[in-house]
C-alpha cells in the first residue's frame, strides 16, 4: 500500500493494530443538538470538513458504531489520532473513513459502505444516499461533504442538518436576534398593557392571550437560535449573552399567567407548548384551546404574577390568593384584612401593594 502524505513513520505503523473488541466503547445516546455542538467552528472535526471542501473535494465519514462493521467492506484499518490534515488527506480517496464514537480517532479509511438499498432514501447522490441509509440502519452519525453542492451534510438516525457556513450563520443568528428583541419590546409592552387592565377588572380572555401569544412566538424562535448558538460555538459567545437577557423572566411571567387565569395551569402549558406557529398568532383559538372562553370573556387574575413582585415569600402569597379569592378583592382590602396573614407584616405589604398599583397606573414597568 502506498504511504499516504502527511502521515508519519509511526501512522503508518499503526495502520495494522486490531482495535480488540473489548475495548470498543458502547454507542452514547446523544441528541442532535448534541451532535451539531460537535462541529462548532473552531473544533478539529470542523476544521477539515472546511479544509475538504475548500479543496473542491468530497467525503463520505460515517462515525463507528455496533453492527457497522456488518455493512462495511474493503477498505484499510486505520488506528490514529484524528487531526484536520489526516483527515483531509484520506479524503481525497474514493471510499468512506469511519472515526471512533468520540470522534478523536481515525479507524478505517476506503472502505465501501453497503447499506440495505430497500431503506428509502430522499438524496439523489450516492455519496448522500449511502450516508443516510447508513445513518438510519445503524443508528450512527454520517457525514456527507459535497464538493459540487459545496455543503457539509449530517445524517444522525433518521434526521438531517446541514452545516452552514460560519459566516452566512453568524449573519442569519444576528438578523434573528434583532428580530427577537422587537418581540421582547412588544412582549413588554403587551405586558404593562395587561397590568393596567388587571388593576381597572377590564382583562378579556383574549389580553390574556396577546400576551401569551407574544412570548410563544419568542420561545419558538428561541429554539431555532439555540440551533444556530450550538452551530456557532465559541464564536456565539456574545449573542448568548443578549440571548439571556432577552429571555430572562419569560418562562416564571408565562407559568405565572396561567396560573393566575387557568384553572389547569399544568395543562394549558401543555397545550401552549404544543401549539404550532399557526396556532399560536390565532388568538381566538388559543382562548378556545386553554381558557374555554371567547377572547371577549372577562376575567379576573387570581393575583399570583403581580404579588410576586412584592416582599411575600410564596406562602404567605398562596395564603392571600387562597383568602380573598382574586387580584380584585385583595386590591379592595384594608390593611387589617390581611393581618391574620401577615401580623406585622401587613402595613408594609399594604404599602407596597398601593404603591405597585399607582406604577402600574402610570405606565411604568414593574
């Protein structure tokens, strides 16, 4: 066999070590954000599949797995560490190069991958089609660089994602960011809107709503930015930041809704999650869905979002709302009202309730 290039003494010497099967490590279970986290710019891996297509050529890596050694054939056993170069330079062979599950080494380079030719397929070229086939009768990771597609393609069970380009990502993660801190403006805004309905007994099942609706549509376009955030690696370091400014408080505002106007706050969470973006912006639906009511219905919060914003602990919050019943009557109380409850407590927290409600009244944010 020819010596390859960029290979040492020492490589070629271990091309011939067996790899004993005790010493096979058991497949892990990961997700796929897990696996695109794997090919982050910046990451070895990463690194030569760019280094593949910047050299116009293609490849076809498919990661090792138990029973993959049933559908390979030919090739040469490998046992080296895997590094950009190597990795490259075995690229420019015809057959497919298997890495180990931890993707730290390379094992066999020009084999042929002979998957079962009756799993359907969707990719027209064979490159692709013996990725995926293989991807899904294995259950491994394959990776498919087209040189004439230019794209970096990653088959994992029975999913697939195609890696971009670090910089067309970074651009399309930046433009959705900007989009999603309108949304948060608008959330706010809807937000202090529905604190001075709740405080004049006007809230409507579809304010409610509104409101719901605005931090779902945040939370669905969340999740395709953690995919680009996972994609990116090291260089989303900044975006994250504005990310986590962004989504702070949404979840605790979003539960604190529910439980304030469900009944079954467990089971509205549920539903809202489960909702499609088509579902979500139908706000007549929505109040059907999680409040049985028109978005004309009135109703009245039981109070629990607007007392956390005040010096209870979550006892003495679920003593008041059990008590009087709802945001309206605790408004309407005097301050003796609530010493069964609080003792000592109730000036200072009557206080702070009549001087939320004036914040609230003027506008401001809370």
């Amino acid at each position: 066999m020819e010596k390859l290039e960029n290979f040492k003494e020492e490589d070629s010497q271990e091309i011939i070590v067996p790899i004993p099967d005790s010493e096979k490590q058991e497949e892990k279970k990961l997700s796929l954000e897990e696996v695109i986290a794997r090919f982050a710019p910046g990451k070895s891996l990463r690194t030569a599949l760019n280094d593949i297509l910047e050299g116009e050529s293609g490849a076809l890596i498919v990661v090792d797995s138990p029973n993959l050694r049933e559908i390979l054939d030919g090739g040469f056993r490998i046992n080296c560490r895997l590094t950009p170069q190597r990795l490259a330079e075995l690229a420019k062979m015809d057959g497919a190069i298997v890495l180990s599950d931890d993707l730290k080494k390379i094992l066999f380079a020009n084999v042929l991958l002979v998957p079962d030719s009756s799993i359907q397929s969707n990719e027209t070229g064979t490159r692709h089609k013996a990725a995926e086939r293989t991807a899904k009768q294995i259950g491994t990771l394959a990776i498919a660089v087209s040189e004439r597609r230019n794209k970096i393609t990653l088959f994992f069970g029975d999913k697939k994602y195609i890696l971009e380009d670090s910089e067309n990502l970074l651009r399309r993660a930046t433009e959705t960011l900007n989009i999603l801190e309108k949304q948060r403006e608008t959330f706010d805004e809807t937000l202090r809107n529905l604190n001075v309905l709740e405080i004049t007994k006007l809230v409507s099942a579809g304010d409610v709503c509104v409101v719901l609706q605005r931090g779902e549509v945040i939370n669905k376009m969340m999740s395709t930015m953690k995919k680009y955030l996972t994609e990116l690696g090291n260089q989303g370091v900044i975006l994250r930041m504005r990310i986590k400014e962004i989504s702070k408080d949404m979840e605790n505002t979003e539960d604190l809704l529910l439980r304030d106007y469900s009944s079954k706050p467990a089971n509205a969470k549920k539903i809202l999650s489960s909702m499609s973006f088509e579902g979500v912006i139908d706000t007549e639906g929505m109040s059907r869905m999680i409040f049985e009511l028109s978005p004309e219905a009135q109703m009245i919060p039981k109070g629990f979002r607007l007392l956390g914003r005040l010096n209870l602990t979550d006892r003495e919050i679920k003593a008041i709302v059990s008590d009087f019943g709802d945001l309206s009557n605790i408004l309407a109380s005097d301050t003796h009202d609530f010493e069964s409850i609080l003792k000592s407590k109730a000036v200072s927290f009557k206080k702070e309730l009549d001087n939320l409600k004036e914040q609230i009244l003027m506008g401001k944010k809370i």
